[in-house]
C-alpha cells in the first residue's frame, strides 16, 4: 500500500508533492477525463489491449492444442521456441523486431530493394498489437497446455465415432473445454497488454502513438518539466481499470464445474492423428516460430557483433567484438551488470524467504485476518510497474528518513520485491497445500512453537519450492525495467535502465550487446536451476 499513497495525494495537489506552495484540488481528474491527448491514448490502450489480447489468445490456444493433443513432429523443440518471450525481456525482444522488421530493419530494407515498395510499417498501430501478441502467446499457451493434457479421451472418441475428423474435432470438442484456460490467460494478457510500456514505446515513440503506460512514462519521466499531478490521475486510473480486471476474472471463474472432465474414472487421452495436415501445420507453425521469435532474437546477436548490419552489404565481412567486449569491460556496463545480479539475487532471496513466512501465515496459521492480508499480498499486481516505481519516488520525497535509500541499489530491490510478492506467492502457495496438517500439530504436541514448527518442519519441507519461487523472482528482476526508470540513479543502473538510455541515444549495438548479456544472464540462471536443482521456472 505503501507506493499507492503519494500517488493519490499527488493527484489531488496542484503542483509537485515536494513544492511549498501546493493546494488540494480536483482539476486533475478534470483535465485527464477532457484533455483530447489523454482521451486519445485511452482509445488507442484499449485497442491495442484488445488486438494483442486476440492475437496471444489464438495463438497460444492453437499451439496448445496442436502441442498437447495431436502428432505434430517436432512438438519439443517448437514449444521451447515458442516460450523464450517469457524467459527474454519485452524490451530486448522490441528491439530485435525494430532491427529486423522497423523501416531501415534488415529484412524491411530486403524486401524494399527487390519489390521497390516498403513492405510494411512497424511503427504503427498494428505492429504494437502484433508484437505485444507474440509476448502474450507464451502465458495463454502454458495456461492451455495444463488443461489438454487432462482432456477426457472419450469426449474426442465419442467425436470421431459421429464421424468427425481430426480438425472438427479439435473445433467442436478440444478448443470449447478450454474456456476457463483461455478466460483466465485472455484477462491476464489484456491486463498484461494495458500496463506494457516497452513495446509500445519502442514501436510507437517516433510516430507518436501514445498509450497510457507511455504517457505515464513520457510526461511524468522523460518530460522537460513532468506535471505529476495530471500523471498521478492517469497512473490512478490504470490502477483501477487493472484492479477491476483482476476481479472480474476471480468472479468469472468462480464456478468451473462445468468444465471438469477428469473424474474417478481413469481415462488416458490419445493424440489425434492430423493425418496430411500434419506436415503443413507444421510448416505453418515453425514459420511464425522462426519469423517472430528466432530471426529477431538471432539478429541481436548478429547486430553485436557487426558495425554495419545492412542488406546492401555482406554483414560477416563487418564482424567485430569491439560492442560485447564494451559490454563486457567498460567500468559502466561492468558495473551495470553487476548491479543487475546483485539487485535480482537479493529480490530473490529476501523476497522468496518473507513471502515464505506469509504464506505460512495465510494458510497455516489461526491469524484473525489473514485472508485479508492474502488479498493486500496480490494488491501489486494492479499496480504496473512504471507505476510502481513512480509510488516509491513518490513516497522517498514524502519521508525524508528514507532519503539514504533514493541513491542505492536497495530502493531497486525493495521495489522489485513488492512487484513480485503476487508471483511468489502463486509459487510457494500450492506447495502448503500439499503438506499434511499432521506435521504441524505433531510438532505442536512436543512442545514446539509456532515459530520452531516454520523453522524446523514447513519451510525446509518448502525448499524445492522457495527454489522454484528464487528462480522466478531472479528471472523476472533480471529482466524488469519499467519499475527501475524513476528509481535509478548515476552509479546504480541495471540493464533495464541502460537498454533504454541507448536505445534513446539511437546507439543499436550497444543496445544489441546489453541485450545479449542480458539473454545470457537469464539462459545461465534457468539452466543452471534445472541441472542443479530440477527448477522448471516456465513449464517443461
């Protein structure tokens, strides 16, 4: 609750928090709900929401059900391909598109030489809802998959006795019993879609199509003189909108009993035979693998790697190592690195070990409001993260105390420790479900505290999941950006911070080379936490 405070104080002030001379007033919310610029970047959030929504919804939908239900070849290595937008930043994977598919991006500039017309325009509209439904297919996916895999083979064979074929059978009987799955991930990737701020910024800055979370971003961040009265407001209203999306799918899924198809009875669902469709859905579904996942990832490491990365010249013969050697050995980027891994280790340390202990207090204690507390733990997922950062500057200037803290890497990993209690909790929550409460009151009858009984019997039998829960937190700090752009300071960037500096200075090898190293940084994490430990942080 802490950050969402000076934001609504600041949104009824008329002038910066910090200034003297401020009264309350309420032209704010006047000024956002009639200015036609705002009004504006309203109408294009919820269009965008709406199309990258769809776009992630069908995708991630279709490759569930052609992954978990039918004999496509190659279904291992597809569906690792088509998760590595949830292992990679959305600000590195707006940055490998803008290189290959932006107006002077290599494959948009080959194209253009041979047809003599620019093929397309990334920077508009559609690009962002195509690019932000590619991130998006990743989580609609994962959701999908868990439910075909429990599919009741005898609906399908039911199916196909009334003659049906392979294909009407998906239509008419797979896809309808994965509506809680698709519901639940089409709320999340619109929520998702409603606070993104790299993408569209990335895609949309220099045509200036503005959303809210750019706006946000744009006046409150990169303007000369930011008005935080009129930003705060519109913060508010994402908050909002977000919060009531969020409670909307709780409502909705409420009752799923309709939906359940795995009973007593113990069934094992058969693949469907795609018979000649088989190859060519293959075709189809490793050609939007390699367009929109591995030709933009591959290009950041060629680009690199290269001082010129143009058709119009042969790329190898401009190899060079001098960007990730910078990248590697300038003091800076050294430093930046380092920043980051110390900011992610220590998010994912202290935040798995106090979201531990609240677990255990939500779901193993007589605590009088602890269902409360649950519901104040998964409040930071209605805050964006652009928003979030903007709360903790907000409430540094607001308590003096605290000032030590604005020019250190600790207000980073307090503010990404906030972000992501929601996730951890999601990860370290299943794991009490399926400890027996004999251990407890076994514990209790010896004489055993409720504090000795946490130290000694819950958290270590947690352990593989505080892992899982380490994993998951590392992994997204590593990759966070927007919560660090108003908390940063000279000396204390991370990777997030310093791809954006670049990227506004137009100096695309660095920011190809930060992007590499933060790729590399992520990949080490997770495969070293499989090998060692068996963490699957994204699924199989």
């Amino acid at each position: 609750m802490g950050p969402l405070v000076p934001i609504v104080y600041q949104s009824l002030l008329d002038g910066a928090l910090y200034e003297p001379n401020k009264s309350f007033t309420l032209d704010n919310y006047v000024q956002v709900f009639s200015n036609p610029m705002f009004l504006r970047a309203l109408q294009n959030t919820l269009f965008v929401s709406l199309g990258a929504t769809l776009v992630s919804t069908f995708v991630g939908g279709v490759a569930a059900i052609l992954f978990g239900r039918t004999n496509l070849p190659f279904k291992r290595m597809l569906s690792g391909i088509l998760l590595w937008p949830m292992f990679i930043s959305h600000l590195v994977i707006a940055f490998g598109w803008v290189i290959v598919y932006g107006p002077a991006g290599y494959i948009t500039q080959q194209l253009q030489s041979i047809t003599g017309t620019q093929p397309w325009d990334l920077y508009t509209i559609g690009g962002i809802i195509l690019a932000a439904g590619v991130v998006g297919a990743p989580l609609t996916f994962l959701f999908c998959a868990g439910s075909t895999a429990l599919s009741e083979a005898s609906l399908e064979d039911a199916a196909r006795t009334c003659g049906a074929g392979p294909i009407r059978t998906l239509w008419t009987i797979a896809l309808p019993m994965l509506q809680p799955a698709i519901l639940y991930s089409a709320i999340l990737n619109f929520t998702n879609a409603l606070e993104m701020l790299a993408i569209p910024f990335v895609l949309g800055e220099s045509t200036n199509i503005e959303l809210f979370s750019t706006l946000i971003y744009t006046q409150g961040f990169a303007a000369i003189k930011p008005n935080y009265g009129i930003v705060s407001t519109a913060a508010i209203f994402l908050i909002v909108v977000v919060f009531l999306l969020l409670t909307l799918q709780r409502r909705l899924l409420s009752n799923t009993r309709r939906f359940v198809t795995v009973g007593g009875k113990a069934s094992r669902p058969r693949l469907l035979d795609l018979g000649p469709l088989r190859w060519p859905a293959f075709a189809v579904v490793a050609a939007y693998a390699v367009v929109f996942i591995v030709i933009p990832i591959g290009a950041l490491f060629i680009r690199s790697s290269v001082s010129i990365l143009s058709p119009l010249v042969p790329f190898w013969n401009y190899f060079t190592p001098r960007h990730l050697i910078a990248a590697f050995t300038e003091a800076q980027h050294v430093r930046t690195i380092v920043n980051t891994i110390l900011v992610a280790t220590g998010a994912g340390l202290i935040g798995t070990f106090f979201v531990a202990v609240l677990a255990v207090i939500i779901h193993r204690s007589e605590f009088r409001f602890r269902w409360e507390l649950e519901y104040v733990a998964m409040l930071p997922r209605a805050i964006p993260g652009v928003v979030a950062g903007m709360g903790f500057f907000y409430a540094i200037i607001l308590l003096p105390p605290l000032g030590w803290i604005r020019a250190t890497i600790w207000v980073l990993m307090v503010a990404y420790i906030m972000r992501f209690i929601p996730l951890a909790l999601g990860a370290l929550s299943p794991s009490l479900h399926q400890l027996g409460r004999e251990l407890d009151s076994s514990a209790r009858v010896i004489g055993a505290s409720w504090w000795q009984t946490l130290r000694t019997i819950v958290l270590p039998l947690m352990r593989p999941a505080m892992l899982s829960s380490f994993v998951l937190v590392f992994v997204v700090s590593i990759k966070e950006y927007s919560t660090a752009i108003y908390l940063y300071t000279p000396g204390n960037e991370v990777l997030g911070s310093s791809l954006l500096t670049y990227f506004y200075h137009g100096d695309f090898a660095m920011v190809s080379a930060l992007s590499v190293v933060q790729i590399v940084i992520t990949l080490v994490a997770v495969y070293a936490a499989r090998a060692l430990f068996g963490v699957k942080a994204f699924g199989n």
